[in-house]
C-alpha cells in the first residue's frame, strides 16, 4: 500500500500504530510492546544489542501511546514501583557528594533499565496466559540455541581451540551467562503446566539439558545458584506438603543430597591436604645434583607449595628446558594455552606429583599430560578428577595460598576477598553517605595505596560485591535503600508465579555477594527486567490496574 502524505501527519502514525487503518492491523502499540520484551529475552543470554534495541521499542511504544496523564494515576500509588526505583533516585542524589562526574553519569546510563523496565511493564496491560507462554518460549529456546552453539565450541568444531570455558559464553561475561541459564533450567520446571501435558516433557528435557549446561561449561556461580534454589524449594516443598509419607520421603532425598554435597566437600578438603610421598629429603637442601650432573637449584624464600611439596626446590632448569622442548611445541618460557607463565606451571604440576624438577621428572610425563600443562592445568589433581572437583581443590589452594603469602594475583576467589577488604575499609571511612556516586573507582584506587596491596595494577578493581558497592558509594543508608528495594517487593508479591520470582529473587541475591552485577548492562538488564516482569506483568499483581 503507498501512504499518502495526509496519512503520514501525527494522527496518521498514530492510527497506524494504533491498528485503526485495516491495512496494518498488527501494527499496534500491544504488539510492539510485545516485540520489545521479545527482543530483549531473544538477547538477554549473549547480545547487549537485542537488549538494547527492546528497550527502545519499549520506549518508543510507550512514549506514542501518549497516554502519560493516565499512566501517572497507575504509578501514583503503586509502592513497588517506587520502591524499585529507590536505588537509582538515591544514585541521582550522590551526585551531590561526588566529584568524578564522567563516572557517575556513566554509572547512571548503565543502571537506567532499573527505571526504564519497571515503568513500561507497569503501566502496560498485564499479560494473559498465551503472551506469557510466547515470551519464555522465546527465552528459553534462545537459551537453547545459545547452549547448542557453545557445546559446538567446546567440542571444538568451531575454528579456534577453546583454552578457557568463559569463552563459551558469545559477548557477554559468563557470570551472567550462568545466571540465565540457571534460571531457565529452574523455569523450565517451574513451568511444566504452563505448556499443557503436551510439552511436560519437553519442558523437563530443557530443565534437564541447562542444568547439565551449568556443568559441563563450569558455569559455578550459576550452578551453586541452582542448587541453592534446588534446596531451598525442597524444604519449602517438605513444608507445604500433607501426606507424612511424601514428607518422609523428600526429607530424605533432600537430607541425602546435602549429605553427598557436604560429604564430597570434605573429601576434596582431606585430598587437598594429603601430601604426596616423595623418595628424597625436601628440606635437606645440601649440595646435590641430577643424575646428569646439574646442580639443583632451590628458592628458600618461597613456601609455596603443591601436595606438600615445595614448588621452587629441586630445579634442574637446563634439563627441563631441554627435555620440555622435546615433548612440546611450546616453549617453556613461553605461556600456555590460558596465558600462565608455562615455567611456574611445569614446577606446580611436578611438584603435585612428588617429581624432582629435572629431565627424569620431565621424562616421566604422558603425553596427555604434557598437553594437559599446556592447556593450563598445573596440579595432577586437575588432571584427574573432575571439573567441580577440581575447582573446589583449587579453592583450597587459592584460600592456603592467600593465607600465608597475601598473594592474590589471577586467583579469583582470593582476589575478591582483596576487594571486599578494600571496601570495607572505605565504607569505614564514610559510614553514613559514602563517596558518593562517582568517586568509587577514586577511593579504591586511594585505598590499593594507602594499604600497599600486593594486587597487580591490572587486578585492582571493585568491590565485585553489589552489596558492598552501594556501601562505598552511597554508605549505611545506599545499603538500607538497596535493602528495602529488593525485600519489600518480596514481601507483598501475589500472584500464580511466585516460586518463579523466588527463584529469580535468590538468584539475583546470591549473584550480587560475588560480583557488580549492576554495574554492567548485560547483569542490570537482566535483574531489572525480570524483576519488573515478575512483578507487574502478572494481572494477580496488578490491583492497581482497572
């Protein structure tokens, strides 16, 4: 159809967008409304983009509906509305105690989605059963496509060799890549009815196929969300449940499950501490030499250690080098495959096997092995058990490590408790209001000196703690605001869908006591958007809707 020009005036788009021309009937401003929460679940497991572009949909739709005055009434008194925006309105007010301004106007363009989503969805019409079956479908199936096309990298038919699982994850951080298919897994089984009979299986296989998902890319902070939620749902299950039968029989399952996680826990724990028998005298540092005639060399200064036993005694540097290069195509000074140092990485794993550091010990390598050192593994331990348990073991070690030598640099855990004491050492200094809304990465950057931090330059960074964060910036009363903006909309959330909010809810909690999940567009839009839909797109919440 051509448009003439009378149709193109401001009635005219109106009327378009409105349905009232025959010709673009679903042109209306319920389906883009739709469209823009379709895009941004299409893109909220990889592309900042979709996200993106849904919100200008959204704000698009929302501003030619030019219905302002009427969606002023249904805010008006809506408490949960404005207590969502209570974080982002105290940011704007810490404008007034900041002096890097280039940070805080960035800050608040990230954090926008935390007003923009609450007010779309809670001045839209609520959505019925059918739009609610259409969006998640949506979601988790582009979580699936998303899942399929990072076992094709991990299973390495792509071009480029996976030398880190956080690659799987397509343009955003594998935290938040965990978050969602975390919370897909637990809504698939959530919504095993919403489908019909027809789909309960189907339902159950993507439950089944994001958990085993969490797993195999050792997306941890997503899985240990999982299950925590897996937990909590179970004894709340315990507790809602009639029949003494059934309660006997999941408090069972659910006391078992626990008894596996803690019992594993204390196994990895005792492997951990178990040193490897070794047929030499570590701490007998007397002149001794290899069987080839080099003598050892041996760094007194350094305690650290692998299976007990030392990293830096016992070097026979000419011989590992020479025999190192016979077996791999990497050089030894070079790094591996996650960017270690490959040196410090041969002496761990040798070290973890009670091997002398020498050309015997080099010899008695497989070539599995030697592969599994260039891919970055640098205990035996790593090698041969599995991925959790082997990230649980390396906990242990960052944790021993720390402790004895304050070294931190590259380990993940170790390097957020370096954050978090940094926080709270600036929270301490501004109790009430904190820096302010700008000056975060100032006082941080202040206190790595003031505190002669032994973190690298390039591994000084924030609190990787919301929590914590919105104490620096905003202090006691930032944290009591954030507080209420997450627990009051839990407090008085109605509706069909609850488990699901729960379970978002504990997901997004869990998520902000490890990282700034709302410092970056992928983590804010993600909590910012659930949370709105969760609890204005149903019409059980929504009283305040005619």
């Amino acid at each position: 159809m051509t448009l003439s020009s009378q149709e193109l005036t401001k009635t005219g788009v109106r009327d378009l967008i409105r349905g009232n021309n025959t010709s673009f009937e679903w042109l209306n401003h319920r389906n883009l409304y739709l469209l823009g929460l379709a895009v941004v679940l299409s893109g909220m497991g990889w592309s900042n983009f979709l996200m993106s572009l849904g919100q200008f949909i959204l704000a698009g739709n929302w501003l030619l509906e030019l219905a302002f005055k009427q969606k002023a009434t249904l805010l008006y008194n809506n408490k949960i509305f404005w207590a969502l925006l209570l974080p982002f309105l105290f940011l704007v007010l810490g404008l007034l105690w900041t002096s890097n301004f280039d940070y805080a106007m960035n800050d608040l363009r990230i954090k926008l989605p935390m007003i923009l989503f609450p007010l779309f969805i809670a001045t839209a019409k609520p959505l019925n059963k059918k739009e609610w079956r259409l969006l998640f479908a949506i979601y988790l199936i582009s979580l699936f496509l998303l899942s399929f096309l990072s076992t094709l990298k991990l299973m390495q038919l792509e071009a480029h060799q996976i030398s880190d699982k956080r690659e799987l994850s397509i343009k955003i951080s594998h935290i938040r890549y965990g978050l969602n298919l975390a919370l897909a897994s637990i809504l698939s089984f959530n919504f095993i009815n919403l489908y019909g009979k027809k789909f309960r299986v189907l339902m159950i296989l993507f439950g089944t196929w994001f958990f085993a998902c969490l797993v195999i890319f050792q997306l941890y902070t997503g899985l240990a969300c999982f299950l925590v939620v897996a937990l909590l749902f179970g004894f709340f299950k315990i507790l809602k449940q009639e029949k003494t039968s059934i309660k006997l029989i999941t408090l069972t399952l659910l006391s078992l499950s626990i008894f596996f996680i803690i019992n594993e826990l204390d196994k990895v724990k005792a492997d951990f501490e178990t040193k490897v028998e070794l047929d030499y005298d570590q701490e007998n540092l007397s002149t001794q030499k290899t069987l080839n005639g080099e003598i050892y060399w041996h760094n007194i200064k350094n305690d650290k250690k692998e299976n007990g036993v030392y990293v830096e005694r016992f070097i026979a540097w000419q011989e590992i080098e020479k025999e190192w290069n016979k077996r791999s195509s990497i050089s030894l000074h070079g790094k591996d495959i996650k960017d270690q140092y490959l040196s410090y990485s041969v002496l761990r794993y040798l070290s973890s096997k009670g091997l002398k550091k020498d050309s015997l010990g080099i010899s008695k390598l497989s070539n599995n092995e030697i592969k599994a050192i260039e891919s970055g593994v640098a205990n035996v331990y790593y090698f041969e058990n599995n991925p959790i348990k082997s990230r649980i073991h390396a906990i242990f070690y960052e944790l021993d490590n720390y402790q004895k030598t304050g070294y931190a640099n590259g380990y993940s855990l170790a390097m957020r408790i370096e954050y978090w004491k940094t926080a709270w050492s600036i929270v301490k200094k501004n109790p009430i209001i904190g820096v302010g809304t700008g000056d975060v990465p100032n006082a941080f950057e202040a206190q790595y000196e003031e505190d002669n931090s032994l973190l690298a330059d390039v591994y000084r960074k924030r609190a990787h703690n919301q929590y914590l964060t919105f104490g620096t910036a905003l202090g006691a009363l930032g944290f009591i605001v954030f507080g209420i903006s997450l627990c009051y909309p839990l407090s008085v959330f109605q509706t069909k869908y609850k488990m699901a909010y729960v379970a978002f809810f504990i997901i997004t909690c869990i998520s902000f006591l490890t990282e700034d999940t709302l410092e970056t567009q992928a983590g804010v839009t993600f909590y910012a958007f659930f949370n709105a839909l969760f609890l204005f797109g149903h019409k059980s919440n929504q009283d305040h809707i005619d």
